[in-house]
C-alpha cells in the first residue's frame, strides 16, 4: 500500500549523491539515514492507521488502549501515558477523550493525587485493544518486509540513535538472549 506513485529510482539515494556532489561528503551518509527512517515513519504510519481505520482507532490510540491493557490495573495517570509514549499532555488528553467518547476508557479521579487524572481501559477498550493487536500483528508487524535476522539488528541500531538523543536511561543490552 504505496503512499504515492512507485517512482523508477530511489530518490533519497539520489539526495545522497547531490549531498556529495555539493561538498557535504562527510554527512551524506547521515542525511541519507535520517531522511530513509522519516519516510520510513510515514509508510509506517500509514499501514498502521489503514489496518486500524476500520476499528474506529488510530495508531496512537491504539497504543493508549495497549499500555492500559498492558497496565497491572488497566489504568494510569494520563501524565504517565504520554510519559511512557514520549507525547506531550495535550496529545493524551485529545486522545484518551476521543477514546472516552468512544466507551473504550473511562477517566476517573486520581486518588493518590485529587488534581490528576487517571485513564482506565473499558472492557469494550480490551475486547477492541485484542482485536486490532490480531489486525496490526497480521497486517503491518508480520508483513514488514525484513527478514527476521535482520529485524533484532535494525532495531539495537535504531536503539543506539534513541540512546545518543537521551531518549531514555537505560543504555544496556536491550533484547533477552
């Protein structure tokens, strides 16, 4: 599912060359990479949102219903959420009221903190959150379109881009043997 035309080139392959022809040699590589995983983002994104539009959710949605499912208690504060999805306040709120509407969470009162807001994830929210899970699991993980092998190196390099940016504290090994 192409987002535009197939053209007969690569043209970020093409931005490389005119990198180097331009004098910047020595960052061509570099460019090539951040603008191949920007494009990358939104093929990504795009499959998602197509497997998931049917169900009424959005990818980032999604991920709401996912880490309440995944929660010990099927709710968190909605500063953890966009804490533990690296989005800002406003990007939770919009999203887990879209999911209120919907009858797939509920906010209720912080008890631990009277001025927060905890989200908690419906039994229609779990029923939905496993239906798409099966879709996205189908759909996009599974059809990536990288050989398995490939899969654990492509991400410890990805993980090695999120480390140098502080994306997070924990720099060790991140995949189980």
């Amino acid at each position: 599912m192409p987002l535009s035309p197939r053209l007969p080139f690569d043209p970020i392959a093409e931005a490389r060359r005119h990198w180097g022809d331009h004098g910047w040699e020595d960052v061509a590589p570099a460019m090539a990479v951040v603008t191949s995983i920007m494009r990358v983002q939104q093929i990504l994104l795009a499959r998602a949102d197509t497997v998931l539009r049917p169900l009424g959710l959005t990818f980032a949605r999604y991920e709401i219903l996912m880490l309440l499912l995944f929660s010990r208690k099927g709710l968190l504060p909605l500063g953890k959420i966009g804490e533990r999805l690296q989005v800002n306040a406003a990007s939770v709120t919009s999203a887990v009221g879209r999911l209120e509407r919907d009858g797939l969470v509920t906010k209720v009162p912080n008890p631990i903190d009277r001025r927060g807001t905890l989200a908690r994830i419906t039994r229609n929210g779990r029923l939905l959150a496993r239906r798409a899970t099966t879709r996205i699991n189908a759909q996009v993980f599974a059809a990536l379109g990288v050989d398995p092998p490939h899969l654990d190196v492509l991400f410890e390099a990805l993980r090695t881009l999120r480390v140098a940016a502080g994306d997070f504290d924990q720099p060790g090994p991140a995949l189980q043997a």
